[in-house]
C-alpha cells in the first residue's frame, strides 16, 4: 500500500468519525461568536467556546440580517456537514 494510499483511507475514517461526533451536537443550542462571513456574504461563520481554530470546525449560519461580527448569539445546530455544522439563530 502505497503512502497515498494509506493517507486516503486514513482521510476517510476520520471523515466519518469526526461526522458522528458532530451529530451528537444536533439539535443542540449554544452561545456562537460570529467571526466572519462567507465568500458569498450569505452566511456567518462562528464558533461556540469548545471550537478551537484551525482544529475544529465551524458553524455556518445563513445571514438573514446585519450582525456586527464579534457579536455573540444563540445559535440552534440544524444540520451536520464532514467537518461543519449548520445553524440558525434563535
């Protein structure tokens, strides 16, 4: 098995777990800070105080009015993407 090999299949085990540990999260509320916005300008981007950046993911939350980035809001987990969540604001 050649190392590409080995460092695919590794990708994809750890593409699942990483999904199953992120839908224990569904369904659940937290405090989200809004740190950025999309390429798109069409979603937030914000991380609860368990996130840590560039080791965990995010929580894309899709922009339905103007919130000043930094700002804290309470964010419902709706759906579970690879590595992300989706949520809304409540």
């Amino acid at each position: 098995m050649t190392k590409k090999a080995r460092h695919k299949k590794i990708m994809t085990l750890q593409k699942e777990i990483s999904k199953q540990n992120l839908q224990e999260k569904l369904e659940n509320t937290y405090d989200t800070i809004l740190e950025s916005t999309s390429f798109d300008n069409k979603y937030y981007i914000g991380r609860t105080y368990m996130d840590v950046p560039e080791e965990d993911g995010v929580i894309f939350i899709k922009k339905e009015r103007e919130i000043p980035l930094g700002t804290f809001v309470k964010c419902k987990i709706i759906k579970v993407k690879d590595y992300d969540l989706i949520g809304e604001i409540i």
